[in-house]
C-alpha cells in the first residue's frame, strides 16, 4: 500500500507523523472521508468544500489547492489499484510546542490513505440494522461546531461505545434540546406520510455529502423532503428510518433498543433510496456542498 504524506507516496511505515504534530497532542485537523466506486472518487469537490469550509472555520490553511488535492487523491487510487474503496483525506495543523497555539505550528500536513472498507455487515444492508438511543449528548454547536469535520471524534466514539456495549454496531444522538440529531458517523432519517425527514443543520450536525444526495434523489423522487427538527418519541412512531453515510451509504433502521421501529424490517421508501442511490453513483453526477 502507498500513502501519499506531503507530496510524497511512502509505504505505509514510512507513513509517520510526529509526536509533536497538534493532531497527535490535541486532535487539532479536519478530515474527509470518500468513497471510490469504479475507479471515481465520488462527490469529490463536495468532499473538497467541505474540508476547505472546516479547515477555514478552524483557522488552519490548507497547505495545497483544493484541485491539487483531487489530483492526489486519483494518483493514490491509481498507484493503489483501488476500484471499489474509501479514502481517507486528513490534514493535520502540523510541528508546533507542547503548548496548545496552533500558531506556533509550522505548516499542516496532509495524508491520503485509499483501501477497502465494508462498516456494516452486507447482511444488515438487506435486512436493517437494530440501534441505541446514546445517553452521551451530541456536541452543542455553542461549543463546537457540528459542521467542521475536525479530528475531535471522542464525542463519537463515546456514543460507539455505547453502542457496541449494548451489542449492536451504531447509536444514534439526541442534542441537548433532546432531538434527534445523527448517528456517530452517519446522518439519520425517518419517513413520515411519504416525505423524508432529516434534523436540520440547527440540530448539530455534520452536513453529510451521503444527506445532501439522498436529499437531491428523494426531490428526484418528488417526495417530500424537510428538513425538520424531531424528538426519540416521534422516531420511534416514524414509518421508516435509515441513515446516511459515505461509509455507511444508506441502511435501514429496523430497531432502536428494545422497540423495533415501522414494520421491523426496511420499508418501501428506504429500498426504493437504496436502489436510486446505487444507480446515481454510476453517472458522474455532482451534488453541491452548500453549508
Ligand atoms: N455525521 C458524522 C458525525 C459523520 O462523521 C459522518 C461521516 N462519517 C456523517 C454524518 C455522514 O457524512 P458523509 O455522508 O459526508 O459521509
């Protein structure tokens, strides 16, 4: 495997960052994650406003162009020989003191890794997956900005915890006005009276590039799409639920803790999203990013 770090393609032992690097002390950087289908990276400039938007709301200046970044990306699926995969996309606010001013950081660095990735067993894919309620409370947007996809995931992996504790694979977060707000790495929707439903940006969430196409295929669709604000107690009587997510791409909710959620098993409107949905990503097709 080659990994592309700072201009360079390394073997994945020569892939180091030092210990002195804010993201190794502090978790101080933004990340994206893509998916390859066919050989593509798909929604590539989405992926790329996106990190341009988090890398600029934490002050950090990204140390390459947003086109010179696309072109690395394709180079490390290339040298890879990656069709079907995931890259990871991460810049790092770079050497600085033990200190935490990110200004006395000398220049971000950049990594890209592409390799496999399966999140949820195929079989859950077909069937649906059973889910929590995580008791650990969504990052208030007054305290972190939800639409920055930083380096900070602890708020996520509590949540993870969680969830594995309770043994199934993902919990979703309530914000702490007691919504709905996603999962730990994927965006949640319900189906109520054949309009989809997804917690608004107000909610505190990452703007997945996953939400936005779903969104774009459901108006396809001409079903209802809102984005709308809704409590555990309103999920629990939706007709349907999935989430959204580049890992994750879409997934039928069928149980949330003991109660299982519409008729148990995926609904009409989340195939018919499945299946729409594998079919958009063959045509190229791009979804702005619009935060
Ligand atoms: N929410 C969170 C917290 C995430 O980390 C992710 C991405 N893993 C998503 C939502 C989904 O976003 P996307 O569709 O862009 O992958």
């Amino acid at each position: 495997m080659k990994i592309w770090l700072d201009g360079k393609l390394v073997g994945r032992h020569d892939a180091k960052l030092s210990v002195f690097d804010h993201a190794t002390l502090y978790g101080d950087g933004v990340f994206e994650g893509l998916r390859v289908y066919g050989g593509d990276v798909f929604q590539a400039q989405a992926h790329l406003d996106r990190l341009a938007y988090s890398a600029q709301q934490i002050r950090l200046e990204l140390p390459y162009s947003l086109a010179q970044l696309a072109e690395a990306m394709d180079e490390c699926v290339r040298v890879n020989e990656i069709s079907q995969g995931y890259i990871r996309l991460v810049v790092t606010r770079g050497v600085g003191l033990l200190g935490l001013n990110p200004f006395n950081c000398s220049k971000a660095s950049v990594f890209i890794v592409a390799d496999q990735i399966e999140l949820y067993p195929e079989e859950m894919y077909a069937n649906g997956m059973p889910v929590i309620i995580a008791k650990t409370v969504r990052t208030s947007p007054r305290m972190l900005n939800p639409k920055v996809k930083s380096l900070n995931y602890l708020n996520s992996t509590l949540a993870k915890i969680e969830a594995i504790d309770a043994g199934v694979l993902e919990a979703l977060m309530t914000n702490e006005h007691g919504n709905l707000a996603e999962g730990t790495g994927d965006n949640i929707f319900i189906v109520r009276d054949g309009a989809v439903v997804t917690p608004p940006a107000e909610a505190g969430i990452l703007l997945g590039i996953t939400r936005g196409v779903v969104m774009h295929l459901a108006r396809k669709m001409e079903l209802g799409v809102l984005e709308e604000n809704f409590t555990p107690a309103e999920l629990l009587a939706a007709d349907e639920c999935f989430l959204t997510g580049t890992a994750a791409e879409i997934i039928a909710v069928i149980k949330v803790g003991q109660k299982p959620l519409g008729e148990g098993q995926p609904g009409p409107i989340t195939k018919k999203l499945q299946a729409a949905f594998g079919q958009f990503v063959a045509t190229g097709e791009q979804v702005p990013y619009n935060v």
